[in-house]
C-alpha cells in the first residue's frame, strides 16, 4: 500500500504523531510519503494552491492529512488545504484519514469538519484520528497543559490506525462518514458552531502581537518559525504586521530569546480560563473522554488500557 501524509503542524505536535504514523506504517511496509506543509510560504502565499499541491503529492492509494484543533475547530488553513487538494482518480487513490492533535481541552467538531471536506473533494473517509498534545498557547502561562505530548503514550493510537489502513477491505470495511466522528455531545456542537468561530476569535478576541523595536536585533528567529511565514526583516526592521493574518500560534514569542515579541493580552486572565478549562470548569470546559482515539470507535483492551 502507498501512503501520503500530508501536515500542517504549528507547534510540532502534529508533526510528531505524523511521523509516528509513518514508521509503524513502514513496520508494516506501507510506503510512506510525508509531506510537511508548515512554513511553506509558497502554500500560504497564495490563493489556492492545488496545482502546487498536485506536483508535491506522489502516487498513493491512501491519504492522510492532519493538523492542529484551534478553538474546538480543525485550523481553516487544514480545511483550505483539503479544499485545494487535486482530485482522486488516476495516481491518486480516494481513501483518506485525517487526524488532529489537541491541546487536551477539546478537540471540538475538527473530525466530522475534516471528513465533511474531504468528501467535498471526492474521498471516502473511512478512519480518523484523535491524539491529546501539549496545548501550545500554555507554554506562555503559568500552567503547562498536556505537557510532554505527544510521546510514547501516543504510539498504541498511533499504532492502531496504522494497522487499520493496511488491513483495510475495502467496502466491508467502509463506514467511515462525517457522522462517525460526530462524538461531541449537542451543547459541545453548539458552543464551537454559534462561539467558538475561529475566524471570528482571530479578528476580535485573539490579542495582536506587539514588538519592542529596542530588544529585537533583526536576526529573523522568528521569521523562520512562523508556521504560515508572514513575518520578515524588511529595511532593516521587523515587519510583524504581514499576511496571511496571524494564527496565533505564539512560536515567534517562544523563539525570541530577548522577549522582543508578546501578545498585548491580560495573561492572567487568560491564565485563569486556561485553569477553568482544564479543570472541566468555565467557558470552556474539559470533558473529552477518550482522549485519544481512532474513529468509529471499537472496543480494544489495548485502548482501553491506554485511557485509564
């Protein structure tokens, strides 16, 4: 079987868990594709990329795409991708998993929004995956959420898709639709509908980045962190102000050894939500039981034991 893993990956997370998903599908002599899209500017830097998309993709049978959860939504530049993909047929087979890393909160209706896509583009989606990470935002405040994830406590996940897609029969095993991965309950549904509306959190809550011009030194750090590469040295200045809009993914400020970057944001107070959320308190509370999984769920001892 031939695989293409396709990844948009701020933080590394999901990175991370693509990588994992290659070499157990390599264990099982899949040939693997991965193709990491963070920091492509010549993605990011225009409207539709699917001819682009279409010269970097090789042949498969299967394709995986993942990508982070922002605000209970799977991030719009993975939607954007997946709307751009080229069309299945040819070289390209119609099976596709897509998979999310989240930062243990939530991982709201990314699944059912990612196979939603997907079967706009023409693929069957009979499998996707779900894995608790290190909330990335968190490494700005006081609690650190879902440190240290992904790691191995990942692998049996991991482990279990890879077995699935190599096994798959085809038909008999097909029954992978957007609403197998519609495990939220009503009012989770409803908050990341009508409140958590990523777009809109970005143009009107999210906190805009600010510089001290007298710490930065214009070594371009965080130019080359940026996931969507819309920072640069211009004139000898840093332009901050760029596009595409900001994602709010904070690597510029943790790369930038002199703290010349920061969000004009109360910390605290977002400090206090983070601890409500994490706690299954406040306006954005904790409940995700599992954790991490592959849909449709099926009863295993193995993922069993990996949730107690």
């Amino acid at each position: 079987m031939k695989v293409s893993i396709v990844v948009f990956s701020p933080s590394g997370n999901t990175l991370r868990v693509a990588s994992m998903l290659r070499e157990k599908l390599r264990e099982r002599s899949a040939e693997v594709q991965l193709l990491d899209l963070t920091r492509r500017a010549d993605i990011f830097g225009v409207a539709r990329p699917q001819t682009l998309l279409e010269e970097l993709l090789d042949e498969h049978d299967l394709l995986c795409i993942g990508g982070p959860v922002y605000a209970h939504h799977l991030h719009y530049n993975v939607l954007r991708l997946i709307d751009s993909l080229p069309r299945p047929g040819g070289t390209f087979g119609r099976l596709a998993v897509p998979f999310i890393t989240y930062g243990t909160i939530s991982s709201g209706v990314s699944l059912r929004e990612a196979a939603a896509a997907l079967r706009r583009s023409g693929r069957i989606t009979p499998f996707a995956m779900k894995v608790e990470a290190f909330h990335c935002m968190s490494r700005l405040l006081s609690l650190k959420v879902g440190e240290g994830l992904p790691d191995e406590r990942s692998l049996p996940i991991v482990e279990d898709l890879a077995k699935r897609i190599v096994t798959f029969r085809k038909e008999t095993d097909l029954g992978g639709s957007p609403r197998s991965f519609d495990y939220q309950n009503r009012a989770s549904k409803m908050k990341a509908r009508v409140l958590f509306r990523e777009r809109l959190w970005q143009r009107r809550i999210y906190p805009a980045l600010a510089l001290d011009e007298t710490k930065c030194r214009r070594c371009a750090t965080c130019v080359a962190v940026c996931p969507v590469q819309r920072l640069k040295v211009s004139d000898g200045a840093l332009d901050i102000a760029g596009k595409p809009g900001c994602i709010h993914c904070g690597q510029c400020i943790a790369a930038c050894a002199r703290g010349a970057i920061s969000f004009k944001a109360d910390l605290a107070k977002w400090d206090e939500l983070l601890a409500l959320a994490a706690a299954g308190k406040g306006l954005m509370p904790s409940h995700e039981a599992p954790k991490s999984a592959v849909y449709p769920l099926r009863a295993s001892l193995e993922q069993q034991e990996t949730q107690a």
